[in-house]
C-alpha cells in the first residue's frame, strides 16, 4: 500500500468511529432515496400518461373489450408477471431492519469493520421455514431460517443461518435429495409443509448422520413461538482473519436476550388454521409498538492449526456441534430489529442473501456443506431475480462503492461512462484490482491443511452419539413431547417398513427406550428390550438432568427460569356480567410495565354493560394466540359458577389449560368459577384479588411458561422395563 493511500486508511478508520451512527444512516438514506409515495396522485400508464385503467375500453355498453386497450393491457401484463420465482427452500419468510453494534474492539481476531470498537450497522433479517412454500403456516415444526444481511461500510456481511445449531447432511451433494424428500411427494402433491410423510423418512433412514439434527426439529425447539424467541446459528465453522493475516476459526450464534419459548403442538396446529402468518404478526406488532427484539452475536473460537479438529470434535462436519459448556461462545455484539419494511415485495421478498457475502476478515473452512452455499445462493438469487443484477435492488445494495466491469444484462439500472470495460486497463473506469484485495481470498485461500488425493470422500462419526446426549438430557416432559413428535411423524408415514427401519435402524441406535416407547405408540415392532447402544434402555429421572442441552439451547422449566415476558399476550374474558373495569385497571398497570398486553375477549366486540370494552370476539380471535388466560370477576353476586360460564369461554379456557397456560380467576367469584371448571388448585391456576392473580401469572410466564405436569405420560417402566 502506498503511503498517501495508508493514511488515507488511517483517516477513514478514525472517521468511521467518529461516525458509527452514520454509517448505519447511510442504508436508511439510501432506502429512503428509493421510496416511491403515490398519495393522491392520478393513474398514468408506464410512459406518464392519465389514464383510466378502472373501466375497459369496449364497443358499447354490452359490447366486445377493444384490442386497442393498450392501457389495461399492460396493466394486465404487468400484473401476470407480478411474481419472481418463490426460493426452492425457506420460500415463506418474513422480516425487518435494524441495526448491529459492536461491543467493542475485535480487531486481534478480525479485520470486519463490523466489529470494530463503536461501530453501529444497519442490517436486515429474514425469517423463514424451510419446508412449506408461500402460504403456508410459518408456525409449523421445521428448521426456521435466521438470516442477516449487514450492511457495512466495508460491504455486505450476510450471515444465513437457522435456529438450531446442526444440519441434516454433512456435503452440499446430498442437498438437492434432501429437499426432494421432504418436500410434497412427487407422485402425490401432498404434504405441502411437514416431514411426517414417506419419502421424507426414507431419507432419514439413509442419512443417520441426520439423526441429532431431526432430534432437535421433533423437539420443543422445532415449534419456537416466534422469531424473537429463537436463535441463530452458523452451523458450519468460519474462518476470521485478522489484519496481520492470523486465521482463527468460529461457530457463530445469535442469542435471543429474550430466551426460549415454544408452543405445543396442538396449538400450532390451530395456529396454522387461525393465523398462519402468527409469527410475522408478532414481530411485525412488537416493533410497531416499538418492543424490539434483540439478539448477542456470540461466536464459538477455536484455534486454526490446519487440523479443523477441537477436542475430538471435527470442525468440518456441520451435523455436529461443540456443546457451550465445553467452548463457551464470546458475545461480540448485539442485533435489534427495529424498523419494518415498507414494501413486502421489495424488502423481505427481494433480498437475495449468499454466505459468500463476506467481508475482508471473514471467511470459508473446506466443509463440503458450506462449499456448495457458496456458489447456490447467488446461482438462485440469479434466477429468482431474472439476472445477475438483483444486487442493484435498493434491499441488497451494499453502502460501500460497488465497482466492477461485470455489465449489462436484464434490468441493469446504471449508464456507465466511458468506453473500458475491461479490467485492467489504461484508458478509464476501472482500472486494476485493488493491491489491499480482501484477506478472505487471499490469505485463507493458501491455506491446504487437510488435503489429500482427488476423490468423492465420506464422513465418519459417532452419529448417534449426540442424539443420545439430547435425548438423555431432557426432562419427562420434553421427553414426551419429543416422543409425541416422533409417533406423530411416523404414524402418517404410511410404509410399515419405512417407519420400522426408521426405528431399528435410526432410534434403537440412539436409545432402546426412545425406539420402544415411539413403535409402542404407532403400533410397530418394539426392538427388543436391551438391543440399543449400552447405558440406553434405562429410565431417566429428572432431578439428576445434567443442566446443559446439547442441543445447545434449554428445554425444561427449570432453564432460563426468569424470562423476560415482553410482548407476550394474555386474553380477559368477559361479558356482559363478567369482568369489571376495576379487574381491567388492577391488571393494566402490572401488565404493561411488563410490556405485556391485554386483550379483552367476549361474546361481541364493543361496549358492554359492565362498562369495559371488548377488543374481540369468540369469533375474531381463539385462545391459541394468547401467553395466559384470565377469568373476569363477576359484576353482580348472583353467582354463575364456572360450569356456568358459556360454551365459548369454557372452550377458552379449557383448551388454553389444555395447551399447558396459565389461568387466572379474577376477584371473590374466581376460585367459584374454577371449581365448577374442576382445575382449582391446579398448577398454573391462581384465583382472587385481580393484582395479586396477575402477579401470579405473570410470574408463571417468566417461568416456568408452562405447566406440562397436566398431561399424561408414558407408563416407561411398562415400555421399557425398570431401570
Ligand atoms: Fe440454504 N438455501 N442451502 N441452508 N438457506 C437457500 O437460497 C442451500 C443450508 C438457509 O431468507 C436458497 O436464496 C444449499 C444450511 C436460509 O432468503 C438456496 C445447501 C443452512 C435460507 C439454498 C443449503 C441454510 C436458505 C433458496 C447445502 C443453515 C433462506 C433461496 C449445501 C446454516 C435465506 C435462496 C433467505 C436459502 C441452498 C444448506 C440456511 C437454494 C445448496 C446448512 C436461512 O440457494
């Protein structure tokens, strides 16, 4: 580097701390620049002229529609083609803006200007399931999508990941077989958004690797309640490299400040009917009322000595993870999503991101999972946007100075000056590549640890090891569930022999109790007492539960015990002798200095004759969508007991106990009306004064959430023989 150009580095690097706030203005302004606002103005044609394009141009009032319509003709053309391709994967996705803060200075690790001491980004995350398409219910069990463009001032950072920590399959080859098979049945068309069908399982049958990975998805974790409850996960090891060209390689982690929560599993499936846009509703509400969801970026470090390997684990197979307690991840900064887009096509439906948008100091390790994203993401963004230009789109243009000789094709916005359009070159535009040519392709590109003769090479692993270590940690509730999920899964597969290779093959490798308790469940062929792995088989008690996951991420009650409960919903239930204005007033205060809101749920929306107000019905809302439930207190002292109360509230209610929530009772009439509902003294369920009942249950919903010890579970010990 030359000197002029070596200091001008140094003076920008003083300008970008001075002015971090800025840099992060920079996209807002270059978003604002592109905003089009048609208040009030006249319906034109493409080329500006009035029209009116609300009626045909036809021969007569009962006549034929005029050829010479070229107004609404190219209304409709344009309308035809109003669709890009929907993504091959995560095709339902939703999401917002806001913006990355360093905590400080991590220029020993990386040269990221992202992490550089003050420095503030604007970024944008798109959430999305991988299985269903567009339309379908973003509550639904899957792998959910977290994906974060950051737009830095040393170039677009895109971080595409999902919210658990492992994958189905170690090499990109597989990918295309795996999408085939858990996507609709070729022959059939159906289902269109889960995996609890047969070609879905016969891939997993072949593909043990996956084993941990469906664990995880068949688990409370597939079902997050939304995206602020949700992590973010790398999967694959990255390499950060700093100025001085040291290479150090990561796993990184977006960490919810808000915690884990999950829905069960009956819910979701109403949810999907009631609401299947219920997470983007939340989040999209949240920042409207300016409740912003936060993440810690939080990476994983290991030493780069060319073996890929950590204390056993190896580095290159993306199916298996390093447990936090064993490598505890380093927070590095924060991401809050503050702003929702202004156009749904244009933002979250436009926005093409690619793990190969790196920045100098960021970069790729051999994973043959990782290698393949390297080249799919921009091949589809390609596509979906009809050319190679899609970068222009204002959602995906970087605020640092694009410039390059890659020209023209379909939709290239730019009129180019001058006549070179060759690099390098002596007569304009641009000239030469840079002599500062980022780290990420230079540096790490020397490095060849690990290679060895050309040939199509296959992992090797203890695949079921992990899954086993999950299995074992979950408490008997999260047990059941799991095993629930599992029954359920392979209950609609519809080939015996599938589902009963599944579960000799795959379950009875992981646990001969799991493989038992899910073929009692569905009628397969239990393995035989004793045939699983050694220490599998024996009943697990929960009070000697080891306290970290490995799955990364805490299931039971007793993690994360104290929640923060922003922007959860509860429900009142009234009408027009149930629930009084000073039920409302007692809980308004408690409730929102939780940022916890309340919606007053009767027989009709508006005034009723207690004087409160109903913000919905029976009818416009369902019981599904709310943290907890409240009973109000009754206005008059004619006593209704809660065998009293109308069928629609008593379904309410008992479907939300059902779901494991909450329940409070307000006033003297509360413990009356739970009796006659037959769950007083239930956990979970408080009657009495209203402040003291929304305590209570707001106290619940930090933690322990739910109450799970209302349902049955399986008899183990009938199953799978005392331990
Ligand atoms: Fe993706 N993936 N993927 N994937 N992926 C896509 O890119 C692909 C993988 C992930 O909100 C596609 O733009 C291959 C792992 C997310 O726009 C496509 C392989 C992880 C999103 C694609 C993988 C992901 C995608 C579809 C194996 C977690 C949504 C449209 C080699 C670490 C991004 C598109 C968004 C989307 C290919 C595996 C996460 C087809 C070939 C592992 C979050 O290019």
């Amino acid at each position: 580097m030359g000197q002029v150009s070596r200091w001008w580095a140094i003076l920008a690097g003083v300008f970008s701390i001075v002015s971090a706030q800025d840099v992060a203005n920079q996209k807002i302004d270059q978003l604002n620049a592109a905003l089009k606002d048609t208040a009030g103005t006249i319906d034109t044609t493409d080329n500006g002229v009035q029209v009116n394009t609300s009626n045909s141009l036809r021969a007569g009032p009962r006549g034929y529609n005029l050829l010479e319509d070229t107004a609404v003709r190219k209304k409709m053309l344009h309308f035809d083609r109003e669709r890009t391709p929907e993504r091959v994967v995560h095709a339902l996705g939703h999401g917002a803006y806001g913006t990355f803060e360093s905590y400080g200075d991590f220029s020993n690790l990386t040269a990221a200007c992202w992490l550089r001491d003050g420095a503030v980004s604007e970024v944008f995350t798109r959430f999305s399931v991988v299985v269903a398409s567009v339309g379908g219910s973003e509550s639904g069990r899957d792998t959910h999508g977290f994906a974060t463009k950051i737009y830095s001032e040393c170039g677009n950072q895109d971080f595409v990941g999902n919210h658990l920590s492992s994958f189905f399959i170690n090499d990109g080859a597989d990918f295309p077989d795996l999408v085939h098979a858990v996507k609709y049945e070729a022959d059939k068309g159906f289902p269109t958004g889960g995996t609890a069908h047969r070609t879905a399982y016969d891939f997993f049958d072949h593909h043990p690797e996956g084993a941990f990975q469906l664990m995880n998805v068949l688990s409370d974790l597939g079902i997050p309640r939304d995206v602020r409850h949700m992590s973010g996960n790398g999967v694959h090891t990255f390499r950060f490299i700093n100025a001085e060209g040291k290479s150090t390689l990561f796993k990184w982690f977006w960490l919810p400040k808000l915690g884990h929560r999950s829905l069960f599993y009956d819910e979701v499936t109403k949810i999907a009917g009631k609401n299947n846009n219920f997470q983007r509703v939340d989040l999209y509400n949240n920042i409207a009322a300016g409740i912003y969801p936060e993440w810690e970026f939080a990476v994983q470090l290991f030493p780069d000595d060319g073996s890929y390997m950590w204390r056993g684990y190896d580095l290159l197979i993306p199916t298996v993870i390093v447990p936090f307690d064993e490598n505890p991840p380093m927070k590095l900064g924060r991401l809050t999503l503050n702003r929702n887009p202004n156009n749904f096509f244009a933002e979250p439906e436009s926005i093409s991101f690619a793990p190969s948008n790196v920045v100098d100091g960021v970069s790729f390790v051999p994973d043959p999972l990782l290698q393949w994203r390297l080249m799919s993401y921009d091949d589809t963004a390609t596509h979906r946007h009809g050319s190679p230009n899609g970068f222009t789109l204002p959602v995906n243009r970087p605020i640092a100075p694009v410039n390059n000789n890659y020209r023209d094709g379909y939709m290239q916005p730019y009129i180019y000056e001058g006549n070179s359009t060759s690099t390098p070159n002596s007569i304009g535009g641009v000239q030469e590549p840079g002599a500062d040519a980022t780290l990420a392709y230079t540096a790490a590109a020397g490095e060849q640890a690990g290679s060895g003769p050309i040939g199509r090479y296959v992992s090797q692993y203890d695949w079921f090891g992990q899954a086993r270590t999950f299995w074992n940690t979950l408490d008997k509730f999260a047990e059941q569930h799991t095993v629930d999920a599992y029954r359920f899964e392979l209950g609609n597969v519809g080939d015996a022999d599938v589902v009963q290779r599944y579960i000799n093959n795959t379950l009875n490798s992981i646990d001969n109790c799991l493989a038992r308790r899910v073929a009692f469940g569905i009628g397969s062929t239990m393995p035989e007492m004793g045939s699983g792995p050694s220490g599998s088989g024996t009943i697990q008690s929960n009070s000697s539960m080891p306290k970290t996951f490995s799955s990364l991420y805490p299931l039971g009650a007793t993690q994360e015990p104290h929640k923060s409960n922003e922007g959860l919903q509860v429900a009142l239930i009234a009408n027009d002798t149930l629930g009084t204005q000073a039920d409302v007033q007692a809980m308004m205060s408690l409730l929102s200095a939780q940022q916890v809101s309340l919606t007053v749920v009767a027989p009709r929306i508006g005034m009723l004759k207690t004087g409160v107000t109903a913000n919905a019905s029976f009818i416009t809302t369902s019981d599904v969508f709310f943290d907890a439930i409240f009973i109000g207190s009754l206005a008059t002292t004619n006593g209704t007991s809660g065998s009293g109360l109308d069928m629609d509230s008593y379904n309410f209610v008992m479907e939300a106990y059902g779901h494991g929530k909450a329940i409070g009772a307000l006033g003297s009439s509360g413990s009356g009306i739970l009796s006659g509902l037959a769950i007083q003294s239930k956990p979970g369920v408080y009657s009495g004064d209203a402040a003291r009942v929304a305590n209570d249950v707001l106290d619940a919903l930090a933690g322990p959430v739910r109450f799970p010890e209302r349902f049955p579970t399986d008899d183990v010990n009938a199953i799978c023989g005392a331990a």
